[in-house]
C-alpha cells in the first residue's frame, strides 16, 4: 500500500472566517481580514521550514465581489497593503509568488503590485505561494473546456487527443502539482468552487478554529495527520 511522504509536496487552504471572529468580538468584518494577514505569515513561515514546496491561498472567491461594495473596498485596499509588506519577506526567503484567478478583474493599482511581484520573483525556488485571487474553479474549468473546444473547431486539436493531461495543462494551475493536503478552517465542510479539478485527492483536514487563529501549530498539527493517512488513489 502506498504510503504519503513525510510532508506534503503541496498545501492548499480554504482560509475561512475571518468575518465570524470579527463578529464574536465586536468588531467590524475588515478587522478580521486584516488579523487573518497576520496567519498567512505564520503559515508561509511553518511551510517553508516544513519544506512545503507549494502553498496555496483561497484568498478571494469570484463569489466575493457579490459582498457590500464597502467590505470589498477594504479587502482590495488589505491586498495592496500585503503586497507592499511581503515583498520584503518574498525576497529574503526565496520565494516565489503566482496568481491564478480572473485577475482582471483587481484595481489597477492591485494588478500593477501584484504582476511586478510575480515578475520579480519569478526565479525564486524555496517555496511557491499561488494566491487564488477573484478565483472561482467552474470558471477555470470552462474557461480550459472553451480552450479546447476552440482549437478542435478549427482543425489544430483532434478532440481524440484530449486526456486529462491535456485538460490540465489548460487550467490556471498548469506547471504547478495538485495539492496533497487540503486544509479549511472555520469547521466548515464544503470546498466552496476552491481548485475542484486539482483537489482530486487531496486528503482533507478541517479545522474547526477561525483563519486569525490558526498558526503555526495548527499547520504543523495538520500534517501530522496527513501523515498517518495512506493515499491509495482510488486503488484497495
């Protein structure tokens, strides 16, 4: 029977809750966001001495813009705030920041931020953090479904030819594994249109602490039972 690496080549997070913990306390919605800032630290920190190779962060859902045009104000305005502070970070530790998501859709400003840090890190190697920004994964697979269809209406794919290699490699994610472990906080149980193709077989471990609170134990507690698990790919 197959067993998992010690530590999961890739870690994605459904990051969940920031506006109940801010509730609990009284406090408004975009404080909460803004203490979540502070776990994708920790996170990024506990990854990278791990040897995590991939994380990546559901940090705003195509669903969100639907939110009350005040919260999405502050959470853009949270964005260009953690650009500005990470880059630091992304320099001294190696890493190299990715995007997947309908990133048109971000203020100039954000996308002016976010494509120059994705530029300048491009060659960093210690651990590669794929924010998942106005993302949702029904668009990413029929934005690849559109793809394919296109080129095998004008003659340049056999429809024959398409496997889900193929199909992957028209995805956002493309060039990037599929996660290994996938982490939801806030105790929820649902993926939320989060990498549906690529979390396959993902093994889940939910959380039941809010995003603000989960540090660098949690993650640690998380592998540890990712680690007593067996992968067995739909195989006895």
């Amino acid at each position: 029977m197959p067993e998992f690496p010690e530590i999961p080549h890739h870690i994605a997070i459904i990051m969940d809750g920031n506006g109940r913990w801010a509730g609990e306390r009284g406090l408004p919605r975009r404080e909460g966001h803004r203490a979540g800032a502070e776990s994708v630290r920790e996170v990024t920190d506990a990854c990278i001495h791990l040897g995590v190779k991939y994380l990546t962060l559901y940090a705003f859902s195509s669903e969100n813009w639907n939110r009350p045009a005040a919260e999405v104000k502050a959470l853009m305005a949270l964005l260009d705030r953690f650009l500005t502070d990470k880059a630091k970070d992304l320099r001294k530790q190696n890493i190299r920041l990715k995007a997947i998501g309908q990133i048109d859709r971000l203020p100039g400003k954000t996308r002016k931020l976010l494509n120059s840090l994705i530029q300048e890190t491009a060659g960093h190697s210690n651990l590669t953090l794929v924010l998942a920004l106005s993302y949702g994964a029904r668009e990413e697979i029929t934005c690849a479904a559109r793809s394919l269809a296109a080129d095998a209406a004008t003659g340049k794919l056999d429809p024959a030819a398409i496997d889900d290699k193929l199909f992957a490699s028209r995805l956002q994610t493309a060039g990037i594994p599929d996660p290994d472990l996938l982490i939801r906080t806030s105790g929820e149980m649902r993926v939320s249109n989060f990498l549906l193709w690529q979390i396959s077989y993902a093994e889940m471990v939910i959380v039941k602490k809010f995003w603000p609170d989960f540090r660098q134990h949690d993650l640690n507690q998380a592998v540890t039972e990712y680690q007593r698990r067996h992968r067995r790919f739909g195989a006895l």
